[in-house]
C-alpha cells in the first residue's frame, strides 16, 4: 500500500520538520495544499520541500483554476520537476477554502476536464489552447503527473478521462471506495484508457496521538471541513448518507467553515455526526487505533491513502507516530 499526506503550509519549520519526515519514515508522497486564506503561498512552500526530500514524490495538494491560471500552474510544476527530477505531482481540484476565502467561485467538470487537458498537453512540450488562449512551454522535456481531485460524480468521471491520478475525497468505506472507484472506472472505460493509466488515491484525515482523545476532540474541525464538499447539500442518498444523517448533515453544511476551528468541532458533536464523519472519512486515535482503522480501509479496497494532517493536534507528531507504528505493518 502507497501511502502519503499533505498539509496547510502554517510556516516555514512546519514545511521543513514535515519534508524531513517524509523520508525518513518513507512516505510515498508529501502533498501541499494551496489554501491562502488560511496558510503560506503553496508555491513557495512546495519550492521549499522540494528542496529537502529526496526521496518521496512532492505535490501540489491541490490547487485550482481559478485563483490561478493554468498555464502558469504547468509551468511552475515543470520548474519544481527539474528540482526533484521526475517526482513532482499536480494536483488540480474545484475549489474550496483555496477560492471560497478569496470570494471566488469553483470550477465545473467540464473546466477541470479541459483544464486537466490543457496542462497535460503543455507539459509535453507542445502548443495547447484554453478558452481560446493559446500557450507553448518549449522547454519542457518530460511531462509531470498531473491529477485531479474530486468527491463528486461528475469530477471523479473527469479524472478517469483525463488525468494521469485522482485524489478521491469520498470516503474510506467499502461501500464508499466501492461507489467512488467505479465512477473513476468509468471515465476511464469511456477513454478507452488501460485502467492502471490512472493512480487512484483515496483522502481521508489523520491524526495520531499518544492520547487518542486528543485526536479525536481535534479531529473534527477537519471533518466539518470535508464534509462540507465531499458530501455536498444535494444528493445525499446517492452520496452514501443514511437518511436520518440528511438534516444535520445539511446543517453542518450551512454552519461550518472553510477557516476551520473550535466552532466546528463543537458543530460536529452539537449534531452528532462525529461517529459516522470519523469512520467515513477519518484514521484517528492511538497509533494501535489508527493502524486498526488504516488496515479496515485496505481491506475495503484502499489500495493508496493520501492524509491530511492539515488540522491535526501535532501534525509533525502524527506523521511520527504513524510513519513508525502504523506505515510498516500496512506494508507487509
């Protein structure tokens, strides 16, 4: 099993302590989030591990385009693929904390389809024309990976058309892996691509504490925060939700928060959905809890886990204790 994190790039020592983690607990692979409403610029931060890890491979967890162009997203990849030579990824999503803090809007499909395209094409050296703009990176020699982030049906078939890997937000429960992995399956079926053209990566939360109460009582200030996009306000049934769920869930999505904190922890327990958001999409707890829950999400057909420990109560700590405890015995 590969398995990764990312993280909200606080400051530089965080990015720094998290880079050198990396490799030396051998994570596959260390992702930054682009969220400038709540953390550093991501190019700078990804600049910055990119510099530090020699091993892992280093991306771009994920970024959007709306808040920034797509063709300078491809170039800015290609420059950090020369840093690390061969092992950066870009990760290219909707939209959320990263576009709703900045009072912007999010991508549909069909835009990150075209947009997937357009930097794929660019990334292979060769002109490509977006919204009837054309753009040429001659001196691109080897293309980078370029995923696609979605939890919803339309961007999940997207990725499997047209992206080299999909971040799957949509929960870590066999019947959630389940639903999510066919409709990737799909895209890439109606591509007539070979189905390990395209890496299937699955996200959840982590946190891993010593005192797994800590974890837990921490935990769900994340947990609002995927929910808020993984399962939306339309379609709850399709989306996996028991129907008792359905109202506080849809109240969860008009109270929580794309800044995170307290009040959403307290949101979380005040509708009691901290239960069934932490099995769905969460490893939390002790390090023997969290190898308990990671080793269920591999039975249930998880076959890569991608973390973030963006609000973890000790992100460095939890990448510790996992990376010792938890990542070997996923392994064998």
């Amino acid at each position: 099993m590969d398995v990764g994190f990312f993280f909200w790039p606080y400051n530089p020592s965080l990015v720094e302590n998290l880079a050198d983690r990396a490799d030396r607990y051998g994570y596959d692979m260390i992702g930054i989030a682009d969220t400038p409403g709540n953390a550093m610029d991501p190019w700078v931060s990804v600049t910055l591990a990119a510099g530090l890890v020699k091993k892992a491979r280093v991306a771009l967890c994920v970024t959007n385009l709306v808040t920034r162009d797509a063709a300078v997203s491809a170039a800015a990849i290609a420059s950090i693929d020369r840093i690390i030579e061969g092992r950066a990824v870009l990760g290219i999503g909707a939209g959320h904390s990263g576009t709703r803090n900045l009072g912007r809007g999010k991508s549909t499909a069909k835009e990150l389809s075209d947009g997937v395209t357009f930097i794929k094409t660019l990334l292979q050296g060769k002109p490509a024309t977006l919204n009837e703009a054309t753009a040429h990176l001659p001196w691109v020699k080897k293309p980078s990976k370029v995923f696609l982030a979605a939890s919803h049906p339309l961007g999940l078939a997207a990725a499997g058309r047209t992206s080299d890997g999909v971040f799957v937000n949509f929960g870590l429960g066999k019947d959630n892996i389940a639903q999510s992995e066919a409709i990737v399956a799909k895209g890439i079926l109606e591509a007539s691509r070979p189905a390990d053209d395209v890496e299937i990566w699955q996200i959840g939360a982590l946190d891993c504490a010593t005192d797994g109460d800590v974890a837990r009582d921490k935990v769900g200030a994340m947990l609002a925060f995927l929910a808020g996009y993984v399962i939306g306000d339309k379609n709850l049934e399709s989306r996996g939700v028991p129907k008792p769920l359905h109202e506080p869930l849809l109240e969860l999505r008009r109270r929580y928060s794309t800044r995170p904190g307290d009040a959403d922890i307290r949101l979380v327990r005040e509708l009691g959905l901290f239960d069934y958001l932490s099995r769905r999409l969460a490893i939390c707890g002790t390090p023997e809890e969290c190898l308990k829950q990671a080793l269920a999400a591999k039975e249930a057909g998880a076959k890569r886990l991608m973390l973030t420990v963006s609000l973890a109560s000790d992100p460095v700590r939890t990448v510790e204790l996992f990376g010792e405890h938890v990542l070997p015995k996923l392994r064998n």
